[in-house]
C-alpha cells in the first residue's frame, strides 16, 4: 500500500519543460453572427476544454505542440469537429448553426484515445447530459434503455440490468471513469451500484469487437463518464432536484468543480428515496421501493503540459426492497409474519405499509459501493503517450430473506477487486494509430452470511492486447488481438444442521463441495473497416471473435437465491463460451436527413442459460413447497439482428425533427432437441420508437434552448420465448405515448438562471409488462387472474437544475 501512496504522489508533482501554447477563439450562430454563450470547446486527447463567455469567446491555455482534434458542442446547436495543429498560439473562430436533433458526444473517449464514431467499423453511440436531463429515468440503466441495441432486465423499477444486443450480465463489461466495474453483476436483481445523477455522459459499445475493454464483453460495453474538468480559473457546479408523481420520488444532486493553475478537483453528492409505484391492474405494488440515502464521488488532479492525472474516489449506498408479488384471495398484497404459535405464515399488507418508505428486514438489499482510482495520461516527447489506471473497490451486499431473523444477512457477499490497465500509444502519424497494453484484475469473495449460495473464490484475470489503425483515403481498418489469462480458485462448501450450505467445516462429513481450480485462456480478435463512398454515404463492416470464461455461479451454485426466489444450480462441467461476430451496416446524411442502419450477426459455442428443472412427471420441480429449481446448461447460439435510427431535420426548418428508431434481436438455441427449447431466454422484443420534437435556441432575452417532444413507443409481440420447462410465457404487444417541455431561464446576457424540465411518461396509463420484467413471472393474482405484476403506470416527472460558476 506504501507503493501505491508513493506512486500516486510522484505522478501528482510530475513536471518537465514542454513549450506551451494557447488556443482561443469566437464562436457565432450561423443565422445571424449573434455570440453563441455557454458552448464547449473540447480536446479530448488531453480531456481538458473550455466554455464560451457571454461574448462568445472561449480559451484553453497550457497546450502542449500536438496535432489535435476539437468538439465543439452547444445545447440545441450542431456538433461539429476541427482538426488544430497546435505549433504556436492559435486563434480559430467557429460558426455554429441550430438543429432539432444532433448525434449526440460525436467524439468516444472511453479508452485512452479518442475515437470518431462515424470512423468507428464497431457501432457506438452515446448520451450526454443535455439529452438525459430532456427524458425521465428511475435508475442509471433506464437512462439508456431506449437506446438503439440496448434493452433492460428490470426487477420492478429501481433493480435494471443492462442489455445489449440481447445479451447482459457477464456478457456486458460496465466501466465507470475506465475502471470496470464489478458489482456481482451475474445476478438478475443485482443492479449497477453507481450513482445516476453522478454520470455526465454513456458510451455504449455495441458488439464483441471491444478489445481494448477485456475479454468478457461479449454483447458490448457500458461505459460511464464523470463531467469533465472544468477551464481554468473557473469554479462551476449545479443543484438539481428531481421530483416523480407515481412513486413520489424525490432525489436531490450538487456538484462542484474547480480549475486553479492546473489543479482540478470536481466534488458530488446526491441522495435520492421512493414510494411504492402503483399501475391500473395492480394498484400500489408492495415492496418496489428503493433509496440511496447518501452518495459521495470526486476527484483530485492535475492538468499539464505533460498531460493529467488524477485520484478517482467514490461511496454508493442502496437500498432494495424486493417484489415477490404473493396475494390473498382478495388480491391484496400479503408478507410473510410470524404466527401466534411461533410458526411463519402470512398477512395481508396494510394500507400504511403500502405507502412508507421503511425497509422489510427479511425481504430487502442493502449494498455499499466504495472506491479508490488513480488515472493518469503522460504525453512524451516523441508525441507518444503512457497512460496508466489502478484501482481498488469493495462491494458489499447484504440480502435479508428470513422473517424469522430480521436485518440479519441471508446472503452477505464482500466482494473485493483490484484493477489494472496500463497503455503505450505510439505517436500518431497521418497514416497509423496503433496502442498496445494489457489490463486485468485479481478479485476476491467472501461470504459473511448465515446461508451460503455459492463458494469463496479468488480470481486473477490478465490480458495482453495491441489495436491499431490505418488510413487510406476513403478508407479507414481498424482491428487488433488480445490473449486472456483466468485462473480461478473455488473454495470448499460444508452443509450445516439445517441443510444449509456454508464456507466453514460444519463437523465431521460435513463436506459437500471440495472445491476446484480451474485456469482458461484464449484469444480474442476484431478487423474492420469504414469507407466513404462520398460526403454523404459511408458503409461499414467489422468481424471480431470475443472469448468470456464461465462465473462461479454458473459453476458452483446451489442454493436458495433469496433476491430471485429461486433454487439455482451450477454446472462444473461448464466451458468457456466463443463469440463469432459479423456486423455491416451504413451512415447517410445530407443537410436534411441522417440514416444510421447496422445488420449483425453473432454465434456462440457453449452458450450458457439456466433453464427449469421438471420431475419425472412433467411437473416444475420445487424447493421447500413453492421455490422453482433451475439449473445451468449450455448449448450452441445464435443471434441476429437490426438496429436502424432515422432523422429528418429539414434545413428549411431545423426547430423540427422527426426520429425513427427500430431495434430486434432474435436468440436461437442451435442445440436445442424440440422446437420448445429453440429460442434464448430474455429476448428483447423488437422495439419502434418515434420522437416528433420542436426546439427554439433562443426566445426574447430570458429563454434559451426550448424544446418539446412527443414519444411514441411500440412494443411488438414476443412470439419467440423459450417455452420447454415453461421458462417463459408470450408476451403481448403494447404502446406507449411520452410528452416532455423544458428549457432555461436566462439573464438578459444569456446566462442560465436555471433549466426546467417537465416529462410525462406512459401519458394514457396503460398497463402492460415488458418481456425482460423478472416481475412478470411471479404468482398469479387470484382475484383477476393475471399473473405476475405490471410496469409502472403513468409517471409525470419534474426536474430543475440551477448552475452557478464562479471566477
């Protein structure tokens, strides 16, 4: 520990003597040369960038000699990209002009070099914090949800897991300011444990050709980014508060951020609680709220000529209820209780139970996310760069499952990670980037509760990887290779008296489970290339191959999962799974119109799913009277697909936009022995959403950047559900019609006062269930025979956000 202190000082008071230059400018509205204030000017290879003042004028200063790309970006305006040769001080105005819709964050800088997506052979798109603020959102993965490819594995509305391209879980690798992040994420209910008011802007990689990220990201990458260092000289930060209608949340964020001489250091904290949701066939659904009683994250750095680094630091708290959606006969809610005799049974939920927001201390969750990072980027003097990440984390997660022991931890997992990712970029030419690096981590679990659902292990995961990029006049290659190492270490499993299983020797043949060490490697790969056919069309195509090594759970498990209400069981013969991608697809656009279509295609060996255990009879096999056995197999895969977004956004007319988006995945169990068996659990049904929006960028003098939207979602049917051992059931289709209005207020120098944001999800308040909802296969409701419980019904959101900035 001693090292790493030492370490993260001396990089801390690094320093050499590079020339230094600066580059300044004007930014003016294409219509009439009027100053455009509050733009940002952005140089992603340093991460350092500026706004513009109420005269329209921006200045970066400390820039080393460098060959740099610049985004310049504005709420309500075009985004638009600059090449700056930076030999000498500079002086560059740019002309902005209005738009309904843009791409969002053109530039990808989730790694340690930035990325064009249109240059991009892997398709990528992300979210930034204009457009987040715009839409209304109950956890950080329903931010991002609707995006095209993505989907969300929900266990009511606050536990939502990622999906990309109808895979999650293990298949997706979440990153957090480049450190992954590793929260148990294998489990159903088990949410992201980052803070959503925190993050700036989503990256999403879509796809297994993500080499540089690990070897894990069969479907893609998540990655979230913290707000960006402010300019120098400058202190900034905002309030913002955030109140729901159906589930009376309220949430509450601050931030600051400062920039003195080089010296950057950016501070959040948020807290943020809920009431029950309610829907028209279920009423108030007992048990779906949730609280994060108190978040901190920020960071400390430095930003030179010699490039940045800086000390990452976080702590999360959550807390869950968890839905099991049990009835009486007269449909209301009921919870388990101890009875006069000392036995347990249940009772029937009061009508104050329904609206607290008290926890149940024998059916809950409670999780503590803490971190420690240092990231650093050296630029040296061959115009190469170094950049390096380590991080420590603890996670720890406690799942409370028996009435008869409350607030005592059922399932209480510690979880300890330690990450690395070390890069050398050679200097870049006009003709190549190449960058050669390896990351990893050595992760460590310990079970602290009174029942055991799968062993301790210690896991060391290493990898090696060089990506490189050419261009040619119209075309640009990118690809690279990567060789993984895993090796895994599972410890023993003991039964106690009561038949449960533990990590300690419970007596003589206590016994169960001897434990096993298992060590995978293998190689990943990824070449594609994008070519532009002229100033309008360009087309793309990438093939990757991915690698991603079976979990502990899949491995090991057996036992009562209490957050799934389920007994699940692993398999020890499990192998590694092999990903075969193919992707195609174009980009068009011209002054009026923007086309984005991608075609994919991906094929894995050893897919592993868990499915229903059935007796000899035919009948669910069950666990202590009522609890469903699953067990974990595999199989060969297939999934296709199309993810298509349209816009027009006339020139004639740019304060209107129409989007078209359309998004289908289809899972194929090619080892299935009957047509039951064939399809893939947890298939996203395909998905088509159109957004109508109106924006004015300026009104009078005290309105800038209004906007209003109108949503309309259509969820298809999903006819493709993996019916053997009735696993899952059909899903009808539904609509869904969203509004939203907001804008800011200003002073007469356009400064914001504050910006209001007003949406209303789900307008007509129908009820409907997604096919990703874990909710949707709970018990039958006996006094309407529905079965399972329903998504949230209508939802009117209100946002305010009031900036401050200070020289």
């Amino acid at each position: 520990m001693q090292k790493i202190y030492t370490i993260l000082i001396l990089s801390l008071c690094y320093c050499t003597t590079w020339a230094q230059y600066s580059l300044q400018g004007t930014i003016i509205h294409q219509n009439d040369s009027t100053a455009v204030v509050g733009a940002t000017i952005y140089i992603p290879q340093l991460q350092i960038g500026a706004t513009t003042d109420a005269n329209g004028k921006y200045r970066i200063n400390r820039l080393p000699k460098g060959y740099y790309t610049i985004q310049i970006s504005s709420v309500s305006y075009k985004t638009i990209l600059a090449k700056a040769d930076i030999q000498s001080d500079q002086n560059i105005n740019f002309v902005i002009e209005s738009t309904s819709q843009t791409l969002e964050e053109v530039i990808v800088t989730g790694s340690s070099t930035k990325t064009i997506i249109k240059e991009s052979p892997i398709p990528i798109v992300a979210i930034g914090q204009a457009k987040l603020l715009q839409q209304s959102s109950t956890n950080l993965v329903d931010a991002v949800a609707k995006l095209p490819g993505m989907s969300q594995v929900s266990t009511g509305i606050g536990l939502s897991k990622p999906i990309i391209r109808g895979l999650g879980f293990n298949r997706v690798i979440t990153m957090h300011d480049g450190v992954r992040q590793e929260d148990n994420q294998w489990g159903e209910e088990h949410s992201i444990q980052i803070d959503e008011y925190s993050i700036d802007r989503y990256e999403i990689i879509r796809g297994a050709g993500s080499l540089m990220y690990g070897s894990d990201g069969l479907g893609g990458v998540v990655s979230m980014l913290s707000p960006r260092p402010v300019e120098e000289g400058k202190i900034t930060g905002r309030l913002l508060t955030n109140y729901q209608t159906n589930h009376r949340l309220i949430g509450t964020s601050v931030q600051i951020s400062g920039n003195k001489n080089g010296v950057t250091w950016h501070l959040h904290t948020s807290t943020k609680s809920s009431q029950n949701y309610r829907n028209r066939y279920d009423g108030i659904v007992y048990a779906s709220n949730f609280a994060e009683p108190f978040n901190i994250n920020g960071s400390i750095g430095l930003n030179k000529k010699w490039g940045y680094s800086r000390i990452y630091f976080l702590r999360s708290f959550q807390k869950f209820n968890i839905i099991n959606g049990t009835r009486d006969s007269n449909g209301h809610f009921t919870t388990a209780t101890i009875l006069p005799d000392d036995s347990t049974g249940t009772r029937a939920v009061t009508q104050e139970e329904l609206k607290s927001r008290r926890f149940i201390p024998y059916n809950s969750q409670q999780l503590i996310n803490s971190k420690l990072a240092w990231s650093s980027l050296f630029n040296l003097n061959d115009k190469s760069s170094l950049s390096a990440t380590i991080s420590y984390a603890q996670n720890r997660r406690n799942e409370y499952g028996d009435v008869t022991r409350p607030w005592q931890s059922q399932l209480s997992l510690y979880l300890h990670t330690y990450y690395y990712d070390i890069r050398y970029n050679l200097a870049p030419t006009t003709l190549w980037e190449v960058n050669v690096g390896s990351n990893g981590m050595y992760q460590q679990l310990d079970n602290h509760g009174f029942q055991v659902l799968y062993p301790n292990y210690n896991l060391f995961d290493n990898g090696l990887f060089v990506f490189g990029k050419r261009n040619f006049e119209k075309l640009k290659i990118s690809g690279g290779i990567r060789y993984d190492s895993r090796t895994l270490t599972i410890g023993k499993l003991y039964i106690d008296s009561t038949g449960n299983f533990q990590v300690t020797p419970q007596g003589v043949n206590s016994e169960r489970f001897s434990g096993l060490e298992k060590r995978y490697q293998n190689i990943s790969a990824s070449l594609g290339g994008v070519y532009t056919i002229n100033d309008q069309l360009l087309i793309r195509t990438n093939i990757s191959r991915g690698f991603r090594a079976p979990t502990v759970p899949e491995l090991s498990s057996n036992g009562v999962h209490a957050g799934t209400f389920r007994y699940e069981i692993g398999n020890l013969k499990a192998i590694p799974e092999v990903a075969y991608q193919g992707d195609i697809g174009f980009t068009y656009e011209n002054k009026n119109l923007y086309v984005d279509v991608n075609l994919f295609q991906n094929s894995i060996r050893n897919y592993t799913f868990s499915e229903r255990v059935q007796t000899q009879n035919g009948t669910d096999s069950l666990v202590q009277g009522s609890i469903p056995v699953f067990r974990y197999t595999q199989g060969n895969a297939r999934l296709r697909g199309i993810e298509a977004t349209a816009t027009f956004n006339p020139q004639s007319a740019r304060w209107f936009s129409i989007t078209q988006n359309f998004s289908s995945v289809f899972g194929e169990n090619l080892s299935a022995s009957n047509e039951d068996g064939r399809n893939l659990p947890f298939m996203p049904a395909p998905r088509w959403i159109t957004q109508l929006k109106v924006s004015k960028d300026r009104w009078h003098s005290y309105f800038q950047n209004l906007y209003a939207t109108i949503d309309f979602e259509l969820y298809q049917a999903q006819n493709n559900y993996l019916k053997a051992y009735n696993t899952e059931t059909r899903t009808p289709g539904y609509q869904i019609v969203n509004i939203g209005i907001g804008g800011d207020l200003t002073t007469k120098r356009r400064q914001t006062l504050c910006s209001i944001y007003l949406s209303v999800n789900n307008v007509f308040d129908i009820a409907y269930q997604s096919h990703q909802s874990r909710l949707k296969y709970l018990d039958t409701n006996m006094a309407t025979g529905r079965t399972g419980v329903y998504n949230m019904g209508r939802n009117i959101s209100f946002k305010v956000v009031i900036p401050f900035t200070s020289n």
